[in-house]
C-alpha cells in the first residue's frame, strides 16, 4: 500500500506541475502598492460572487505578488479586526474528483487562534466515574504564540478542571522547547522533559491510574515522562464536560473560560479511553495511525462536537501520514506560473478533493491557504486610488461649500495631507453654515477616514505631522458634528437604514487614533487634545514588572469641570500581566465624550426576535452619563490588546421622585450597530461594583467605549395617591406614639402583677415608641448624608427591636398554650439577648457590610439598590412565618377549647349557636394577638399590586399603637381593675 500511496502522490503533483496555470488571476494587469486601495467585502460569499463584488467596485480580488504586500494587506486585514480567512485572487483547477483522492486520508481539524478566550469545542459524549484514562490527540502549536496553552479540560461540577493538559510555551525568539504540565483534581504533575516546538504536528498521549496515582505523557510514541502520586486512590467524576482549548471555571458546565491559558494553534484525531494504555499500544497506534479499540470511550469525530461558532474548522490532510514535514508549496506548487513572483502558501495548506480551490489569506498568520472556492468568506478586493476625487463626493451642500473652496492641486504631496486638508475646509464651511451637515455627508465623511487609517497611515511614507495634523483637525470636526443641536438634524433622516449614528462617528475616531499610535511611539510622545464635545489622550509607556496602573481622569487633561468624578482605570495588575504576556512596548488610548447622553435618549428599545435568537439582544435604558472608553495598543504589533478596567461616571439629575431608577453598566457592540439594530448598548462582561448619588463604579473585562444606561420604572401611584400615604402615615404614626406612651404609662404606673408577659409588653411597647418618634423625626434629616445615615440605622435598629420583642411574644405564646408549661420560672435574661441583643448584632453587620451605601438616596431608610435592605426585611419575614404557625396553632386550640366548653355548658344549643360560639372566640384570638405578633405586615406582600392594599397597609401598621392601647389599655381586665 506505501508504494501505491506513494504513486498517487506523484500523479498529484504532476497534475498539479501542468494545471497550475489554471490561476486565474483577478484582472489583467497589476497596480503598484501607491497606486490602488484595499477595500472589504464584508458580506460572506463563494470565491466567485467575491469576484464579482469587487468587478463592481471597479476593481478586483486583491492580488499579493510580493512580501511587502503581502504584510500591508495582512496589517489591514488585522486593523479591521479580522480573524478568519479572506478570499483573495488565485484559483487551481485541480479536476481530481473524491473517488481519484479517496485513499488520501483526511482528518476534521480544529484550529484554535490567538489566545482567544471564546474559541471552544465541547466533545458530545457522556462520561463515567473512571479510575484510569488515556487521553491521545495530534497537536500543533503556532510559533507566533506563547504562554500558557490549555489542550483540553474536564471539569465535573464539584470541581473546574477535573483532569487538564497544558503546555507553557516560551516565546520563539528564545528558543526554549515547551512543558507540559498535567492537572488532576488540582494535583499537579510537572515532566521533566520537554518538547521543542517547531511548528511541526505532534501526537500526545496522556495517561493516569487510581491507583497508586501513576501518569505517564508520550509524544510522537516515545515516553516523555512518568511519575506517580498523583492524586491515588480517587476517581475522576461523572458526568463532567470535556472542552477542547479551553482551561473552565465555575460549576463545570463548560461556558466560563480562563482568561489567558487558551490553547492557540491546530487539534486534530482526540480519542478518549476509560483506562490506562501501556507502551506497546501507543506505539501501535503511532505506526498505524488509528485508534485501539477495547476501551475507546470517544473517537474524534465531527458529528459529536459543539462547535464554537468563531472556531475556525476544516477537512484536511491527516497529520499522521506524515504531511506535517511537507511544505504546502511542494505539495501543491512544484511549479509555479511564470508571472506569479511570490507565494506564501501555509506548510499546512491542504487540497481539498473538489473541482477546485481558491486561495485565502490568514490575517493571523499572514500565510495563504487553499479552500473550496464555494465557501462563503469575506474578501477584499483592490480598488485603484481616485485621492479626493470630486466625482465621488455626495451631492450635499456641505461638499458643495468645500468644493468650491478647496484646492486640490495644492502643494500637498501624499492623499493624506490632501485628506486633511479636506477636513481643515470643512471645519471651516461649519462655521459659517453649521446646519448644512447631512446623514450622507457623516456616511462618506466617516468611510473616507477609517480608510485612511485602515490603509494609508500604515504605509511607510505617513509623516507624524501629517497623522497629527489629520486626527486634529478631524477630532474638531467630529466635536462639531455631535453636538446635540446638530447631531439630532443629521441623525433625523428620511432614509432610517442609511442613518448613521454618533457611534459611526465615534467608531472612525478609533481607528483614527489607533493609527496615530502607531505613528507617534517612534518619538515617545503623547498626545492631548480637548474640545466641546470630545477629549482624547493618548500616552506611551515601557511595561516592566513594577509597572504601577494607568488612571485617566477627563478634569486632568481636558475641559470638563475639576469637581467631575469621572474616570477610567487598568489597575497594576491588568498591566503587570500585560508585561507578563510579553507585551513591552504600548500606548493608552483614552477618549471622553461629554454630551452624547443629550442624543441617545431614545436608546430603550426592545431587542428584536432576531437578537434574542442569536444571544446578543442590546441593553435597554436612557443614557444618562458621558461615554468613556480606554484602549491598549501594543505598537510593535499594531494591535490591541484586551484588558480589564473600573470605570465611574457620574450621572446627575437621574433620580425623580416618582420613578425608581436602576443603573446598568454597558459598553457600545459595534458587532450589533454593523447588524442595523436600534439600540447597540450591551452589558456583556460588565457588572456594578458601587452606585451612589456621586456616581456609578463599574467593572469590565475588556476595553472600548464604555457609558451607564439608568433603567426607570415609573412608580406605582401617582404624587396625590404618594401624598395621602405619607399624611395618612404621620397621621397614624402621631396617634400611635400618643397611645403607646399612654399604654406604657398605665402599665408602669399601676399595680399590675409582675410577670415575663408584662416585661416583654413593656419592652415591645418601648421599641415601638422609640421607632415612632424617630420615624416621625425623620423628614428634617434628608439633607444631611451622616444624620440621615443615623436616623435609617435607628430605624433599622429600633423596628427591628420591635419585630424581636414580636417573636419573644410568640415564643411565650407557644410555650403557655400549645406545650402547657405553667413554671413561674423566668426566663427574661434569654429573651432580653433576643428583644435587644439580636437587632444590635444584625445592624452592627448590616452597617459593617454596608461599605457606605447603608442609607438610600431621597429618604433615610436602608437602601433597596444594593441589597441593604435584606439586613431587614430578612428577618422580619422569618419572625412573621414563626408568628404565623404561633397564631394558626393558637387559634386551633381556642376553637378546640370553645367546642368542648359549649358542649360541656350547653347541651340543649344549637349546632348554629355552637359554631357561632367557636368563630366568635377565633376571632377575638387573632385581634387580640394581631398587633402583637406583627402580622398586620402580611399586607405588604400586596402592596404593589393595588393602592387600595397600599392604604391598608399604611393604617393597620401606622396605627399599631392605637390598636395595642385598646386591646391590652382599655380592656384589659387587669388593667381596668386597678
């Protein structure tokens, strides 16, 4: 069979020597680098629908014949944030049909890129408890990358990571091979060998056995390393989840990744075994490239993975035939065309078995690929360069003012002094006429500037002055254009689908001052500019290890008031691990936009079906503060690197007496803006850390423009229902307090026998008055933060004294009537620790876990926004319940007690006069032990749902008092006998 394979490989080759002149190059001659731009075809299409998109743009797929360019348009590609590979000009007619290819083995192969920590394959399959199990892949680590690299993971929901391989791989400029390391159950297991990784494919072969704890790790079938002790008489979970690429976090379930330990390079032929393979088998399945049956848990197989959707995947030549050491281009290329001068075909480019393939650029890489040309993909095609063509302008009046003042044959010698020259005119023509501006003026004016900064700037002959000058000028113009008294005319278009949005401004801004970066690191300088409506600083540094954090404050540089709290933080840690990531030299790039909460009050719109099907619905609410973003730019690399920030804004003014406001902290999703929805703001790895009436702290763990939404919930009733309340709650407040002091005097005053039934009366009587009165005092101390902190944590201490003198009184119920204890033994020391004890400790907590946030805003009782307010409500639910079985297990034997004594005295009464009897003594039983036992605030439950429960509730609780005054003041028996 060897000799046949080897045959077949020769016919290829020669098929391949005489159809290489199947290229077909896109157009028939070919531009200089100066002479044409790149532009995207953003939709995904087939090679030859790409073809025609860019014949439609008076140009062609974009043809690389030289290494120079072959990186400029690689840089592009990377500019615009493009992982995947695009369509560019080159086809081969191969005519080789699946039956002629058949004996060539092809292997599903997934590959994993720049450490992203979103690229994952799940395997579909259930597994066991296992006490052994042997792990076997092919592997390819990228040269380009380092650090830690996570080949798979399983984790069981007890425990992330059950059973884990890792490579830590060194940067290439070192030279050093990369190690292994193997977790289980958080054991680690560090080989002493290693691995030189030279971008070549390699099998790996991991194994592990409960007992003894014994590991081995084999690689290319030769043993690596062995060990034991290694997590010994245990066993792997059950029904865990196995990832490919991926170290987890979390429960187990396989949808939290941790940051920065993603594998980055090619898997391929994973197979999963539920016991430990010895030597002699790894060896077999090394020579004859399949699989062992007996054990084989899992065989690698397209149909049984989840697939991440960014994952890139394809069929290709299976690396165990030993393709891993055949360059693509001696495969596929033996001869190339005469006119085609370069190529950069990837060592892993393989042929697939249809009737052709069309070449593909990896942005990532910069190498080519080959790939069945009915893929959908996106392209880029090159247009030939018009500079400022007039002919290409809108017809608006804007364009139409500058035309007539702009020279263009002027002394301005490359396109992008032209460009800013353009800007500088109109800047000027704003002045004089700023109602002119159209929604397609902001559409050609935006496009114009991120292809100068996708395409122009990065070229080498952009001067810093010229860059400079540009950003300028255009970040003038751009501060013009948002302003709200012109921004809501352009933005009020007849033509809703070409509307742009202060955001396709904002976008351009970015890439703008990406591109400006990359210019100014050359002579270490920074750059600072304020206007109206926008501040940018930009700010270079050298990381070390003891590199400190990176804070930008908008009243430091720019024009906003020095009272504003606004600012956005990387802490030392984010740059620490930057530098731990071998990143050295970068620059902070900060913009702040004032007013764009005057334009975007309309965002709260409900996502659509399609959103909510795809998983990425917008965030709804009003903006309510200024936008404030933060990026790192890795210079030596022109691109940008992902960290995590703290950001505060302030939004005053959000706050309304009639509506409840929650902040939502959000960043804008350009992805979403690109899909055409309303509303782009997401929530996506953002979450609240403090708001306050100072502002809102958020957290996030990536960087761009980043805003709090404020989601308003209009209040229940309206001012006149709010005002009846609050005068119906002094009202009844003042009369309790009168009536409670009264009842107090009377039981202090007078000769009543002296019982813990009195003593727990008093004491409840007590807290109540001194709640009343600090309620009553309560409005003169909303101004004062620290009084009005105070008053909330009496409220709170008092009220909830009150609700424990509550329980004491049913836990003295329960014990008299239902157990029947009749001691004389006192225990008023045990309930003093729980009338006074207990809501001491459970303010003393409240207050300490508070971290300043214990009052809220607008009144002075315990916030509702960040929980606070469960330091009450809590353990008033929890004494309510208990008081609820008191009184339902009460009330039972009252009716019980009342059956027997009507029968035992009436025995010639009526069944209707008995039942009346028994009700009668129900209901004296629950008024009488109502206000005592606080079960009035059972009403609150249903508060929110009617104003009539609202007036309910407010009478029967602001009236305790007045109620504890009658039953237990006027007619209490010993009380009325003395």
């Amino acid at each position: 069979m060897l000799w046949l394979s080897l045959m077949q490989c020769a016919v290829i080759v020669g098929c391949l020597h005489y159809c290489v002149k199947g290229f077909v190059l896109s157009g028939t001659h070919h531009l200089p680098v100066e002479n044409y731009d790149y532009e995207l075809v953003p939709n995904r299409l087939n090679w030859s629908a790409t073809l025609q998109v860019c014949a439609q743009k008076s140009g062609a797929l974009a043809r690389v014949s030289s290494d120079i360019e072959n990186r400029q348009l690689t840089k592009f590609l990377q500019s615009l944030n493009i992982t995947q590979p695009v369509w560019i000009a080159g086809k081969v007619m191969t005519q080789i049909n699946d039956f002629q290819m058949a004996p060539v083995q092809y292997s599903f192969i997934l590959q994993f890129s720049a450490h992203s920590d979103q690229k994952s394959a799940r395997l579909l399959r259930t597994f066991p408890r296992m006490n052994a199990v042997t792990i076997c892949s092919q592997v390819l680590f990228e040269l380009g990358c380092h650090g830690v690299s996570t080949v798979f993971s399983y984790s069981i929901h007890s425990f992330a990571n059950e059973f884990q391989l890792q490579a830590q791989v060194p940067p290439l400029e070192e030279g050093e091979p990369l190690q292994f390391k193997l977790l289980v159950h958080g054991n680690v297991a560090l080989p002493k060998a290693s691995l030189q990784n030279d971008g070549t494919w390699h099998s790996v072969c991991v194994s592990w056995r409960s007992g003894g704890g014994t590991w081995e790790i084999w690689t290319d079938g030769l043993l690596l390393d062995q060990g034991q002790g290694l997590y010994p008489g245990e066993e792997l979970g059950s029904g865990g989840v196995f990832i490919v690429g991926q170290g987890q976090e979390g429960n187990g379930q396989g949808k939290r990744f941790r940051s920065g330990e993603a594998f980055c390079g090619s898997v391929t032929q994973l197979h999963v075994w539920d016991r430990a393979l010895d030597g002699p088998e790894i060896l077999t399945m090394e020579k004859d490239c399949s699989p062992i049956s007996p054990g084989l848990h899992y065989k690698w197989n397209a149909s049984l993975l989840e697939i991440e959707p960014s994952l890139r995947n394809y069929w290709g030549n299976s690396p165990c035939q030993g393709n891993s050491s055949l360059l693509a281009s001696q495969m596929l290329l033996p001869e190339l065309d005469a006119n085609w001068h370069y190529h950069n075909f990837s060592s892993r480019t393989v042929l697939f078995p249809d009737r052709g393939a069309c070449v593909t650029l990896d942005p990532l890489s910069g190498s080519w690929g080959l790939d069945r040309c009915q893929t959908l993909k996106q392209g880029i095609c090159q247009v030939p360069k018009s500079g400022l063509d007039t002919s290409r302008f809108p017809r608006t009046d804007l364009f139409s003012k500058a035309i007539e003042e702009i020279y263009f044959n002027s002394s301005a010698a490359t396109d992008l002094s032209r460009l800013g020259d353009l800007i500088g005119v109109l800047l000027r023509v704003l002045e004089t006429s700023p109602g002119v501006v159209k929604a397609k003026d902001v559409l050609h004016l935006t496009e114009m500037i991120e292809r100068a900064a996708s395409a122009q700037i990065y070229s080498a002959n952009a001067s810093r002055e010229a860059v400079m000058s540009l950003t300028t000028d255009y970040l003038r113009l751009a501060s013009e254009m948002i302003a709200p008294d012109m921004a809501l005319k352009w933005m009020d278009s007849s033509e809703p689908e070409t509307s742009p949005k202060p955001f396709t401004i904002i976008q351009s801004i970015d890439k703008l001052t990406w591109a400006l970066a990359d210019v100014l690191w050359e002579e270490g300088k920074s750059f600072t500019l304020s206007t109206k409506n926008i501040d940018v600083h930009l700010e270079p540094r050298k990381l070390t290890q003891m590199s400190c954090s990176c804070v930008y404050k908008p009243s430091a540089y720019g024009s906003q008031s020095s009272s504003s709290q606004d600012e956005i933080l990387i802490p030392d840690t984010e740059v620490q691990r930057l530098h731990a990531l071998g990143h050295r030299n970068v620059m902070f790039i900060h913009a702040y936009y004032s007013h764009l909460k005057d334009l975007e009050a309309d965002e709260d719109q409900s996502p659509s079906s399609e959103d909510m099907k795809i998983g990425e619905s917008p965030q709804t609410g009003h903006l309510s503060s200024a936008v404030i973003s933060a990026t790192v730019r890795d210079v030596s690399k022109s691109a940008n690197v992902p960290v995590s920030v703290h950001y505060t804004l302030s939004a005053a003014g959000v706050v309304e007496y009639s509506r409840l406001v929650t902040p939502v902290c959000v960043f804008w999703n350009f992805s979403l803006m690109a899909g055409g929805q309303a509303s782009s703001w997401s929530s996506e790895g953002c979450w609240m850390t403090q708001s306050d009436s100072a502002g809102t702290t958020c957290f996030c763990n990536h960087t761009t423009n980043f805003a709090v939404l404020m989601n308003y919930l209009e209040a229940t009733w309206s001012p006149q229902e709010q005002s009846i309340l609050t005068k119906l709650t002094f009202i009844g407040s003042g009369a309790s307090l009168c009536a409670l002091m009264v009842t107090l005097m009377l039981f202090t005053v007078l000769d009543i026998p002296k019982s813990d039934r009195t003593s727990i009366h008093k004491n409840l009587f007590v807290a109540l008055t001194c709640a009343q009165v600090v309620l009553l005092c309560s409005g003169s101390a909303i101004n004062n933060k620290v009084a009005c902190t105070l008053v909330a944590a009496l409220l709170h201490l008092f009220f909830m004294a009150a609700f424990s003198w509550m329980l004491v009184e049913g836990l003295l119920l329960w014990s008299k009537v239902v157990t029947v204890n009749l001691s004389e033994d006192r225990h008023m020391k045990y309930y003093y620790l729980i009338g006074w004890g207990l809501p001491v400790l459970i303010v003393t907590i409240t207050l300490a876990s508070a971290s300043g946030r214990y009052a809220a805003d607008g009144h002075c009782w315990l916030s509702v926004q960040n929980g606070v307010i469960w330091g009450f409500a809590g353990p008033v639910i929890f004494i309510i319940m208990v008081n609820i079985m008191v009184l339902a297990r009460v009330v039972g034997i009252t009716i019980t007690t009342a059956k027997r004594r009507s029968l035992m005295m009436a025995v010639n009464s009526s069944p209707m006069e008995q039942a009346y009897e028994q009700s009668r003594a129900a209901v004296k039983a629950v008024l009488v032990l109502l206000p005592i036992l606080g079960l009035t605030w059972l009403c609150g439950v249903l508060v929110p749902f009617s104003i009539v429960m609202a007036y309910i509730f407010v009478i029967l609780n602001s009236l305790q008092g007045l109620f504890i005054f009658l039953i237990y003041g006027v007619y209490n028996t010993e009380v009325s006998l003395h």
